[in-house]
C-alpha cells in the first residue's frame, strides 16, 4: 500500500513539473516569442566601434522558440492579433534601397530631331548602363546633355544619298542643283522628297527647305510622283532607289572618299560640359553609317557564246578585242558573274561566221573569260554538249584550273545542284540557277555533265536564305525576242523570288528585257547577249551588266551599265541618247 502511494505522489511530481506556468493575462492571445530588438551601435568613449560580444566558452545561447498560431476556442480560423494584444509583433523589414532615375541620374540626355535612330539606340544604351549618370528623356531641348546636328563636339559623320526612283533615266546631278532644289523643292531631277528625320537634319545644316515630307509609304508616295528626287541616309538605301553620281562621284564604289563629299553631315553632342565627357568616355555608337568593308560589288551579264561570227571577229580582230569596254566594268566587281552557253571542245573547228547552231570553242578564247575578271560562270546554257558531255567535263576542268567557281550545271548531277558560294566582306553570297526547258541531252544526269533540271531549286533557295545568304537566282528559261517579260515568264521568275532570292537574272534572254520588284526581290528579266554575234535586232544588240551593291548582308542599289554590239562580239558604251532609249524603253516595258 505505502508503494502504491509513493508511485502516485512521483507521477504527480513529474505531471506537475512539466506544465507550463500560467501567464499572467489569461484572457489574452499567447504571447509570441521573439528575439529582443538590436539596439543601436553607439562609438565608446575612445571613438571606436565595440568589440563583439562572445559567449564564453562551452556556454550555450538559448535558442528561442516560436509560440504556435493563436487558434479560436472552437479550433475554427485563427484569430488575427489585436491592439489590445500583449504580444510582441515583428519589426517591419528595413526598407527597400530605390533610385528614382529622374532624381538619381545627373544628367538628363536626349536628341535632337534629324539625329540618327542608330546613334539615339546607342545613347539610351549609355543611358541603360549608366543610371546613376544618365536618365534618357524623349524630345527634350533643355536636356543635360543632347544629341545634335552640325552644332557640338563630333560624334559620327553620317552620309547621305541622292537618289531616285529606279525607273530614272537621268545618272547625274550637281552640288549647286541640289542645294537650289533643296531651296525650290525641284530640280532637273523632279519634285524633291525627304522623310521627317532627314528634313530635321538637312535643315540644321542648310537652313529650312521646300522639299515635299513624306512620313509614311516614303517609296511609293516618292515613285507614284516621278519625276521626283530624293535625299537619304546611306543605310537607308534599298534596290527600289537609284543612287544618283553626286559631281561624278558615288558612295557604291570602293575607290569613293567622303573628303569633300557635301552630304556628309556632323553629328554632334552639346550641353553641360562634364555631361559632355561622361558622355563622349562611354560612347561606343558608330561613327559612321557607310563601312567600305562591308560593301560587296556582283556584277550579272547576260548570254556568252563564243562562236560563229563573234569567234570569227576574235581570230581576227584579237581574242580580247571584245572586252576592250565592257572589260574595266566586270574586272572593277568582286564577284563577276557570266553565262558561257558553250563548252571548250579539243577538237572544235575554226569558226565558220555563217555556221548553224552546234556550238563549240577553241581553247584560246578561254583567255577572253580570263582577262575580263570572271569569278563563276554559269552552266545552264542550251548549249553545253552539242559536241557530247566530254567536252562539258573538259571545260569545268579549265574553270577549276583558273580558279572559278560554277553553278547550274556541273560534272554530274550533284555537281550541278551544288551552290557557288563566296564570303566578302562579311556578306555570304550564293549562286544557284538551273534550266527549266532542255533540250533533254543538256541536262546533267547521275553520272553524266549537264546543265541542272529545275526541280528542286526553289526548296535550296529558301535554304541558302534561311542561312543568311544573299541569293542570286538564274534561270535558263524561254526565249522571248521582246522587251517585256510575259506572263508565262513572269510566273517562273516569281516563284523563285517567293523562294527567298534577293535577285533573280534571266540568262536565257538574248534581247534585252525589263525588270520588277517583288517583296525584297530585285527581278530582271533579261540583261540581254554580252558576247554573241546577233546583229539583226537593236534588241540582241543591246546589253546590261547589272552590277549590285550588296551593304552588311543585304543588296541595297542596282547599278546598269548600257553597251551596243558592234562588228557581232564587241560591246561598247552606249552615248546618252542610245542609254536614254534603252533605258526608256526597258522601263515602259516593265509597267513603269
């Protein structure tokens, strides 16, 4: 019994000591435990921050505990806590360091109208970067520090065009007839037109002018107005504009110098002086809008066949004879393009001038193609094995040799289907072409030389785009002895342009044909016979080399050089008057 009575007074003892002790309000919400507040660090008497407090050694710090959420009697929601509880609520978290750019930065930088879109990205990216200096501000004149034109420290000298519609016949203008359109609104030129941006800039430097402003549908406004002019940037220049010679000079050539050059404008900062260097130390914008070392020249020509007539000229005249002017053309671009339509046979003939059309060459015209500059010819000629596939094989041979490329035909029919490829100055160029009408002994088969059959070449253009090529499509197709393209032609021509090419070039045409726009693509029908011996039509007489300004990966301007057939092989410069004609009449045929 004493046992019994001994066990229930340990169990009370232990009950007992593990209850927890009453609070003194009862009525309350349980107090929530929480660390005591940091007091402030105050220096000591001798200026100097207090050491840490440590404990001593082996002691242990309490490790507090936190009280659970106060529950209703009836175990429903939590009770929020009340003013009239006695608990202890956490501090607030310290607030959050924000700058408010307006008050933080010290500058405020802005631009004024006709600066550059380039140059503004590249100061709000300063201004990004910077904030605790720079807080870009749109359209502000009282800005701390401002872009401008023509009036602070240089910053970039930006370069502007003359130019036109392309279907202009005119190729030159002078300084003083620009700066009197500029005053008048028109020229010899047309009606002058510039957008919002360029009128800013020019009037900073010339003084307010009567061109016409055009905000939106600039190309089409500008075209639906002809004759009419306008004035642009450099970078703004696409294939729709014609560059007009600015006192003989023009910025599509390597050889041009901005030295000199009237239209390249200052573009300037001003404002606060310190704002001014802070600026111009972290300026990383372009300086100019017109890199040479991005600039690509590919000049396109029409039908070669060195034979009959032109070939007999050749044996008498001199075999570069024919190249004598339109040579310096070809030899002054970085890819110059040709569609020899006839191979070299061991065994060819002397050239009989009346002959039919089985076509070959002798070996010594080889040194025509040479001297004029030719970097990849094409292979999608009628005429390639009129004397078998032998010979076609032996030719490629002699384009390797020389170090050429070619496309549109090949050694087999891999061969054919491959791309020209080049890379210039950062701009990745590829050649594609084929032939869509034979004759079937033409065509490259598996393991046989050929011209290449159509099928898929528009599948590989979008390829090569996807890629970042810029796509210069041929096509061998029907001969058509007029000046406009029908519309069986145009049908072709435009499928390859939905392809994704940025030029397509008929080299099928031995008339000279028009041209079109679609989209981004640049379309001419027909550059017309370059060396070939028909005389009978001004039509066959009459011939183009395009030459494209291909600018940071995309054509930006069509340069046509005009030449006349004479004597069945020699192409010379066209006078004014026969350009004019041709020009005329080409642009009238293409519903301009």
């Amino acid at each position: 019994m004493r046992k019994i009575v001994l066990y229930i007074v340990l169990i009370t003892l232990v009950v007992g000591g593990c209850a927890p002790a009453e609070p003194d309000n009862v009525t309350g919400n349980p107090a929530t435990v929480q660390p005591p507040p940091t007091p402030p660090i105050t220096l000591d008497a001798a200026g100097s921050l207090p050491a840490a407090t440590v404990p001593v050694a082996g002691e242990l710090l309490p490790t507090p505990t936190l009280a659970a959420e106060p529950v209703a009697a009836d175990n429903s929601t939590p009770i929020a806590p009340t003013t009239d509880d006695k608990a202890i609520l956490p501090p607030p978290p310290p607030p959050t360091a924000t700058l408010d750019p307006a008050v933080a930065a010290q500058y405020t930088l802005s631009a004024a109208p006709g600066v550059p879109q380039a140059l503004i990205a590249a100061a709000q990216t300063i201004a990004t970067n910077n904030r605790q200096l720079f807080q870009w501000v749109d359209d502000d004149p009282a800005a701390d520090v401002r872009l401008t034109v023509n009036d602070g420290a240089p910053l970039a000298h930006w370069l502007y065009v003359v130019a036109a519609p392309f279907a202009t016949v005119a190729d030159d203008t002078t300084w003083p007839a620009v700066t009197a359109g500029w005053a008048s609104g028109s020229s010899e030129l047309g009606s002058l037109y510039v957008d919002p941006t360029t009128a800013a800039a020019l009037s900073a430097v010339w003084g307010p002018g009567q061109a016409g402003i055009v905000a939106e549908d600039f190309i089409g406004r500008v075209w639906d107005t002809r004759p009419s002019w306008i004035i642009l940037p450099f970078e703004a220049l696409r294939p729709e504009w014609k560059v007009i010679r600015l006192d003989g000079r023009s910025p599509l050539t390597h050889d041009f110098q901005t030295d000199g050059y009237a239209l390249s404008l200052p573009m300037t900062v001003a404002g606060q002086p310190d704002g001014v260097t802070a600026f111009l130390e972290r300026w990383a914008g372009p300086s100019v809008n017109r890199d040479p070392a991005k600039l690509t020249r590919i000049a396109m020509t029409g039908v070669t066949a060195l034979v009959r007539a032109t070939a007999a000229q050749m044996e008498l005249r001199g075999i570069l004879w024919p190249g004598e002017e339109v040579g310096p053309v070809l030899q002054s671009a970085d890819i110059a393009h040709m569609s020899n339509e006839v191979s070299f046979a061991a065994d060819c003939p002397y050239p009989d001038a009346y002959g039919g059309t089985t076509f070959c060459s002798r070996d010594p015209y080889f040194e025509l193609i040479k001297q004029v500059g030719i970097d990849v010819i094409e292979l999608t000629g009628n005429h390639l094995n009129d004397f078998g596939r032998e010979p076609l094989s032996r030719t490629i041979d002699m384009y390797a040799a020389a170090g050429m490329q070619w496309f549109g035909g090949g050694r087999d029919l891999a061969d054919a289907a491959k791309p020209a490829l080049f890379e210039h100055n950062g701009n990745r160029i590829a050649f594609v072409g084929c032939n869509p009408v034979g004759p079937a002994n033409d065509w490259a088969l598996i393991d046989a030389a050929g011209s290449r059959p159509c099928g898929d070449l528009p599948a590989q253009i979008a390829q090569l785009r996807a890629e970042g090529y810029v796509v210069m499509a041929t096509l061998q197709y029907v001969e058509h002895y007029v000046y406009y393209a029908p519309p069986d032609e145009q049908a072709a021509f435009s499928e390859l342009a939905a392809a994704g090419a940025s030029v397509v070039s008929g080299s099928q045409a031995h008339h000279a044909q028009g041209f079109a726009f679609e989209n981004d693509t640049f379309i001419h029908y027909g550059p017309g016979n370059l060396f070939f011996d028909q005389m009978d039509m001004m039509g066959t007489r009459q011939t183009f080399v395009d030459t494209y300004a291909i600018y940071d990966g995309r054509p930006i301007s069509v340069e046509l050089w005009t030449g006349l057939i004479e004597n069945w092989a020699r192409p010379r410069v066209m006078t004014a008057e026969e350009r004019a004609d041709l020009l005329q009449t080409v642009f009238e045929a293409s519903g301009w």
